[in-house]
C-alpha cells in the first residue's frame, strides 16, 4: 500500500490531517493476529517437544513463554511492516514526551488496576476461571517460578510486543481509513480479543482504549509502553516484592472469590477520576498551546 493524506476527526472535533500508510485494515489485522495466534502455538510447541526430550518442562518456564512471544511477534511485524512499504522509523515511533506526564499517568494506571482487578473478582463469581488456567496467572503474577522471568514477560516482552503490534501498526494504520472513535474501538477490541479468554477482555479493552488515546494525543509508543509496563508490574511489585497483603486483590485466583475492601475500590475511582482529570487538561493545553504546554512535546511528529 502507498501513503495517503487522511483526514479524521478526534472526539471534539480536531482534524487530525496527516501523511499515513493505508495498511492495515481491519480484516487484515485479524489476519495478522491469527498468524500470531498460530506462531504462538506452533513455537510453544516445538518448545514442549524440545523439553520432553529433555524431561523438562522447559516450554512452561516464563523466560521461554516470553521467548516465543518474542518470536511470534517478529515474525508478524516484519509481515506487517514491509506491507507498509515504510521504514520502520516512520511506523512505530519513539518522539520523546514531558516527563510531566508520568505522574497523572501512573496516577491512571494504579487505580485502573484496581478497578479492573474488582471486575474480575465479580466476573470470577459469575463464570468462574478453570483451576489450570488459574494456577497459570497465579504463579505468572506471583513471580511463582520464577520472579526475573515473570518480570522478563509481563514488564519488558509484552509491553514491547504489543504497543508495537496494536498501537504502532494497527491503531496506526486504522487512523488512516478509519474516524478516530471507530479506529480506537476496533483496535481495542482486537487487543482484547487476542487474549483470547474472557477474563482478561475487560482489561484488555479498558487499556486499549487508555493507550491509544495516550498515542493519539502524545504520537509516541513510549507512554503506551511505560503505562503498560507499570500495569503488568504492579501484581507482581505488590504480591511478590513488598508482599503486602489486600483482600481479595493480592490473593492469586485459585480458591473462592473475595472481593476487595469498599475503601480500596474508593481509592481505585479516586485515582482514576484525577489521574484522568489531569490527563485532559494538560492534553488540551498541549493542543492549545503546542510550544509552551508542558504536557508533551513540542516537536509532535505526524503519525
């Protein structure tokens, strides 16, 4: 696909007029996504025969699952970066942002996580998850097997991997064909459904939407990548490391379902409510006032 000059329209208003590469549309991202889904299991399964030979059973190791995402999602964005037929500097960008913008941004996080962390505890009450996938998430969140590899594939792999895929390639590429609301819906579907098990659709779709705003407004992987990190590393910072103690939010997933304290909830929709309130402002200032907003960077590149 060549570039063109798309215009779209964010939710209020601003036309966002810029020079894009029309790649992919929707039926391809799901295309590239079930080529990652199939590389996935087709590389966790050369692992599984490699570590029977070994009497090992290396493939369930969260250093080797990190390997194979690592892997799978090589092999998809070069697919999906040479149907751009641009560089990859020009794709998946890295412009600097004002470090202003970490605190209400680690404000947002930390009380999303709290938040979504009650949504399962009610959606755990309703469809409850199977014993072995919870013994999974539960000792990849507790840094069970091991805390470095658990801190190798939830804080540094796919953060990488998936701003790469979902904001750098598809929200990007959806930006170009698509108004922005139906691009950050469908790209936040799509980071949703890849999970692929409904417990981890709410979160997926919450953060989506979280980060590709942060991309929209900032041009930069780099503040979807932090607030990704910082969200997959809070399980394991207070479970594992400080081992502190909440009920019904640091207690894994095997066992019965509690639920949260009403004051802890009320923490979580308080840093949410000014975490936001200070995200909107110091973005629409910085659209105001590009030069002297110390939002983000005054030097904002096209997508």
């Amino acid at each position: 696909m060549g570039a063109d000059m798309s215009r779209t329209e964010d939710g209020g208003g601003a036309v966002l007029l810029e020079l894009v590469q029309e790649y992919p549309r929707i039926s391809q991202a799901i295309w590239l996504l079930v080529l990652f889904v199939l590389l996935v299991v087709a590389f966790g399964a050369v692992l599984g025969i490699f570590g029977g030979a070994l009497g090992q059973p290396v493939h369930e190791h969260p250093a080797a699952i990190a390997v194979v995402n690592l892997a799978a999602a090589g092999v998809v964005l070069k697919r999906g970066l040479k149907r751009t037929g641009a560089p990859f500097s020009q794709v998946f960008r890295f412009p600097r942002f004002r470090a202003s913008l970490l605190f209400p941004m680690s404000v947002t996080v930390v009380g999303v996580h709290i938040l979504l962390s009650e949504v399962d505890n009610l959606l755990r009450t309703v469809l409850p998850m199977p014993a072995w996938l919870a013994e999974v998430f539960g000792d990849l969140s507790a840094g069970g097997t091991s805390l470095w590899g658990s801190v190798l594939v939830l804080v540094v792999v796919a953060p990488l991997t998936e701003e790469l895929l979902f904001r750098g390639l598809i929200l990007r590429g959806f930006l170009s064909q698509y108004t922005v609301r139906r691009a950050v819906f469908a790209s936040s579907l799509l980071f949703a459904l890849i999970h692929l098990n409904p417990w981890q659709f709410a979160t997926g779709a919450v953060l989506g939407v979280l980060f590709a705003w942060w991309f929209i407004e900032t041009r930069s992987l780099l503040p979807c990548l932090y607030g990704h990190a910082l969200m997959n590393s809070l399980g394991l910072l207070i479970g594992a490391v400080l081992r502190v103690e909440i009920r019904g939010y640091t207690g894994g997933f095997v066992g019965p379902v509690e639920f949260q304290p009403l004051w802890f909830d009320a923490l979580g929709i308080l840093l949410v409510g000014v975490g936001l309130w200070l995200l909107v402002g110091m973005f629409r200032r910085a659209r105001l006032h590009p030069k002297d907003s110390p939002a983000v960077s005054s030097q904002r590149p096209a997508l």
